[in-house]
C-alpha cells in the first residue's frame, strides 16, 4: 500500500475517532445532567418532601424515559471508541 493511501486511511480513521470521542462525551454530558436531576429530586423525597414537586416534571418525565437508551449509547459509543482508538493504533 502507497504511502499516501495510508496516510489517507490514517486521516479517516483518525476523523471517524474524533467524532466518536466527542459523541462519547455529549452522551456522558446528558447523562450527568440527568442524573444531577434525578439526585435533587432524590434528596428533596428524602429531606423534604414538600420540595419534590418543585421540579420541572416535563424535563424529569422526559429524562425518566429516556436515561435507560441513553445508557446503552453511551455504552455502545465507549465501544466503538475503544475499537476505532485500537484501529488507529494499528495504523501507525
């Protein structure tokens, strides 16, 4: 294979790397967010319960059908990262 082929391949795999990295970190990013949510609502069941209703229940409905699907994304980006960062390295 000509230089400039792998140099070719190299980029795009590199690029393909990049993207997932910064789908990872979104993901997990939401995912945070989600969990501060669900941890305010926790505490305030816990310490006060009068609070609880102060949430915004449309964001917590929303966020309490979707954490689960967010989870396995999550899981399947750190994956293919993982998998496409092992490519990578066999590249060089």
């Amino acid at each position: 294979m000509s230089m400039e082929k792998k140099d070719e391949i190299y980029g795009r795999v590199s690029r393909e790397h990049d993207t997932l990295c910064k789908d990872f970190a979104a993901c997990g990013s939401e995912l945070k967010r989600m969990g501060a949510g669900f941890q305010e609502l926790g505490s305030n069941l816990i310490n006060h319960p009068e609070k609880a209703l102060a949430i915004n229940m449309v964001i917590f409905e929303k966020d309490s059908s979707e954490w689960r699907s967010l989870v396995d994304m999550y899981c399947d980006l750190g994956a293919r990262k993982e998998a496409k960062k092992s490519e990578l390295e066999g590249l060089r």
